[in-house]
C-alpha cells in the first residue's frame, strides 16, 4: 500500500486560489488571519445555530464559487449549512 500524502498549505495559500468566497468565522482565528488572506465576498460571524437564523443567512447569501468556515466547530457548522 501506498503512503498516503498529505498536502500542507496555509489558509492564506488556500484562501487565494479559491475564486469569491464567504468566510464563516469564529474569533480567534480570523481576527488574526483576516488583513492576510484574499478578500471574502461576505464574513458571517457563527452567532447562532437557530434554524431560521441559517435560513436567513443563505437567503442573503451573495454569488460565492465557495464557502469556508474558519474557526471552532460553530464556523464549521454554518459553512456546512
């Protein structure tokens, strides 16, 4: 069997081959990482999990190729939705 590889890039590697992305973040990390990654099309702070709150955020959400969550298991979670 062949080793897997693991690839290792920064976020800031990442964030600007991505094309127009929206950021769901948590603070820390994207105070810290924010002035050094390509632009977002949108930032979501990951507030709340209620329902209708992630309902409204796809709702407003704006023509992103992609959508990354940055932080705790909150961001992850509202990237996923």
């Amino acid at each position: 069997m062949e080793p897997v590889r693991i690839e290792e890039r920064s976020v800031v590697e990442v964030l600007a081959g991505i094309g127009r992305y929206t950021a769901c973040v948590n603070d820390p990390p994207w105070s810290a990482v924010a002035t050094r990654v390509a632009p977002a099309s949108r930032v979501v702070r990951a507030t709340s999990m209620d329902i209708d709150h992630l309902e409204s955020l796809v709702a407003d959400e704006p023509d992103s190729d992609t959508v990354v969550g940055i932080g705790g298991g909150s961001a992850i979670d509202t990237a996923k939705f």
